[in-house]
DNA sequence: CGGGATCCACTCCGATACTG
DNA sequence: CAGTATCGGAGTGGATCCCG
C-alpha cells in the first residue's frame, strides 16, 4: 500500500493535540520565547509543551535558539522548511471550517455534547 | 482563536488510527462491503471497522446501505460531500511522503527504532 | 526561566465472546 | 455476515516536584 499510508506518517508529526496550536502561534508571531508560548496556550503544561516543541523540533519543523544569561532564554522559530507547512494546515484548517458548516446543516447547532 | 483551531476539529475526523485507511480503500473501490474492507484491512478489528466506520457514517463522509437478506450484507460507499475530502487527504499524503525524504536527508535511512 | 523525572488518570485500542 | 458487549493492556496527557 504505498499511497494512503504517508497520511498516517503526517498524523504522527501534526497530531498531539497541541501541535497545531503551537504551531498556529509561531507562524503569527515568528518568533516566541518559551514563556510566551506557555501564556499563549495557558492549558496546556510545561512538560506537554517542551514535549511537543521537541518533538517539532526534531522533524526540523521548528528551530530552537539558546541564549545563555542568568535568566535563561529560548526563542522558537518556524524553521525555513517547515514553513512549507503552512498551506497544508490552512487547507486543513479550511476543511475543518467548511466541515463544521456541513454538519450545522444536517444535524443544527449542537452547542452542548448532548445532555 | 478563530483559526487554527478547526486544524484540530478535522482531526477528530480524519485521524483515529484506521480512518485514512478506510477512507484510501473506498475511495479506490467506490464500493465495498462490510467483508471486503476487513480482508482489505485485515489487522483491524470488526469492532473497530465498525467503529470508525460509524464515525464516518455520522459526518457524512461515507453511506452505509443495508441489504437485508438471509446473509446479511452492507454496502459501504464515499458520499458525494465525502469525495470532497480527497485532494486533502492527497495534500497530506504528499506532505507525508516528501517529508519522509526530508527526514531521510537530515538522519538517514533509520530502519529499527534504535535498539 | 526552561525543562526533565516521576506518578497517576483516562482514553483508546485489541482480543474474545455473544447476538440477530 | 454484520455488529455489539465486556475486559484488559498500552499509550497519552496532566500534576507535581526537582534541577540547571
């Protein structure tokens, strides 16, 4: 099976459940220091965001830059190829707006998960 | 959070570990009974294909078509509205695949998953 | 300030068995 | 044949504490 399957291998790297967060951030700002992600998404912990941000990290999606001082800093940063990942997410993201819309249609507005 | 947010509204949809899969017979066989899908995807399990299929099912992705008869047989097929959904699932195929070669330059190839 | 380690809760998924 | 119900394991995310 060698179509299909690389959609599983791009679920694994975007999927997490905070990826595309973090991601949707460093794309409008450029460029975020560890805390100001962390306010950014304020739910989510430490350790998830250090995880996820490693992992990014490795699939050379986001790029982290060390200042030592007495304070340490790091600054994230898209990196330069994985800003070729911006289309797919926005066609994502626009499915998902457009899907949304679909079921409003055939089911209503469900506000509360039933009950 | 206007944007970005569906990014992960589309994933509850699409990912789920079998979806893709799924989705990557029918839409190759636009038809396909229950049987043919599970020898199709014979790691999964019946509870599972049910499972995601219902899924699918209820965001209108895929008909399910009950024959009632002696042995039993339903018809599962990609909706028009679900047809919609494969230049997506094409683009984040492609993303996977060539993603999978950028890997492969910064790494190499990396077969086992070290030790 | 950034991030690692540990423990725990919850959810997802697989195996099995049963029903119509 | 198509589908459901139950159980149990594995993986994932969260809270807390500790370290540089």
């Amino acid at each position: 099976m060698p179509d299909g399957c690389s959609v599983e291998a791009a679920f694994e790297i975007l999927v997490g459940k905070w990826k595309p967060v973090i991601l949707f951030h460093l794309f409008k700002h450029e460029t975020m220091k560890f805390t100001e992600l962390h306010k950014a998404i304020p739910d989510i912990t430490k350790k998830m965001l250090t995880a996820q941000l490693r992992e990014l990290e490795y699939h050379d999606i986001v790029h982290r830059k060390i200042i030592l001082q007495i304070p340490p800093k790091v600054e994230y940063s898209i990196t330069e190829y994985g800003k070729k990942l911006r289309p797919l997410l926005q066609a994502i993201n626009d499915w998902g707006m457009s899907h949304a819309a679909h079921m409003n249609e055939l089911y209503g507005i469900e506000k509360s998960k039933s009950e």
